[in-house]
C-alpha cells in the first residue's frame, strides 16, 4: 500500500481480534508521504518498509512473517471475523495449499455489486483468484511457486496461474467485503471495461509495465 493514511487505522482495528487469537499482522509500506506507516505503528506486529509496487511490497512481507499460512490483505478490504479458523479448517479439509474468499463489493450502485458476484463465479470456473479476494496460501507452496512475480501489473493472475498447477484453489462462500471506491469514482462500466482488456491483452501477452502505464493513465 501506499499513502493510505485515511484508512490504515480503522483497517488494523478491524484486525485486532486475529492478532489476539495468535494472527501475526504484518504491514509493508511502499514509501507513503502522509503518516501511513506512523500510524501503523503499535496496531500490527511489524510495520517495514518496501520498494514500491504490490508484488515486491507482498513478498517482502511474506518473508517477514513467520507464520505457516500467508494470506494478502488490501488496505480497503475486511475479512469475515472468522476468518482465520475458516482458512485453517478449510486447507485442512480439503488438503488444498492456497484459496481466496468470495468477494462483496461495499457500494449502493447496483452494478457494481454484480461485479462482485460475476468475479466469484468467474474464479470458481478459471481457478484463478484476484487481489480483492484475499489470497491465502501455506508458506511452503509460496515459497515452492518464487512468490509473487515482480511484474507491475496482474501479479495476482500470474501467482494464481502457478498455483494452479499445484491444485485447485480453495474457494470459501463467506466474503471479503472490499471499497467500491475505485469503481464508483471512475465508472462503473469504465473500470470493468478497462479491467477486462488489460487482463486480455496480459493473457495475450502484453508487457505488464505497459499494461500498469496504461492503467495509472487511466485510473
């Protein structure tokens, strides 16, 4: 994350109960210029500063942690409040190694709650999981794939790709309620049109540091 300041607090109060159930939190800053990282402090485990973009910062708190189960969280995201029984339980039932949540998109315009559903149904069919879903994936397998790629863009289409071809990704109902913002600030329409060219064009592939100009240009 990067310049976060406004959300930063609330996200981690929302993460305290994981933390007293034994949950490590860990928190990496891209370089903020607003207090996010300050204000992290004493609300998470660790708070470390990385090179900036989503793949080099997650991989850099991967390494930080020491847990055997990593899962990615975006700032603008909550979890269910069982959600750290659910991942564990879940991966031990089923012998997966990785999965996500389903995903509800917190906005008051129709569409985009519709996005959300579509993105669910979308990852049960491909097996590949986004960012927004909260990625969870047991250390040995992260470390076995080279964790995330250091590309710009679509890092998490690209981990959930290689995961794949150690098993299917564990898909838990309950859901990740994610920020609207994005979608509601730039269009609806817009962004999911945007999205889904960008994400044919990397299938196609296109150069993700082209795609991420393309979409910083457009976001």
């Amino acid at each position: 994350m990067i310049n976060e300041g406004g959300l930063i607090a609330n996200a981690l109060a929302q993460l305290q109960p994981f933390r007293r159930r034994g949950a490590e939190v860990i928190v990496v800053d891209g370089g903020s210029d607003d207090g996010t990282a300050e204000a992290a402090v004493g609300r998470a485990d660790r708070v470390i500063v990385a090179p900036r973009g989503r793949a080099l910062q997650m991989n850099a708190g991967a390494q930080a942690a020491s847990g055997d189960i990593l899962l990615f969280l975006h700032v603008d995201s909550r979890l269910p409040a069982d959600a750290d029984g659910l991942i564990r339980d879940g991966l031990l039932r089923t012998g997966s190694c990785w999965g996500r949540f389903d995903i509800r998109i917190e906005s008051t315009h129709p569409l985009v709650r519709l996005i959300g559903w579509f993105m669910n149904r979308r990852s049960r069919l491909t097996g590949i999981a986004t960012g927004d879903q909260g990625i969870f994936v047991r250390r040995a397998a992260f470390v076995a794939c080279g964790g995330y790629p250091p590309i710009a863009l679509m890092e998490d289409i690209a981990l959930s790709r290689t995961l794949k071809k150690l098993g299917r990704p564990l898909c838990l109902r309950e859901c990740i309620v994610t920020s609207g913002r994005r979608w509601e600030r730039h269009g609806a329409w817009r962004v999911m049109i945007m999205m889904w060219r960008l994400r044919l064009a990397y299938f196609a592939g296109a150069d993700p540091a082209r795609l991420a100009a393309i979409y910083e240009r457009k976001a």
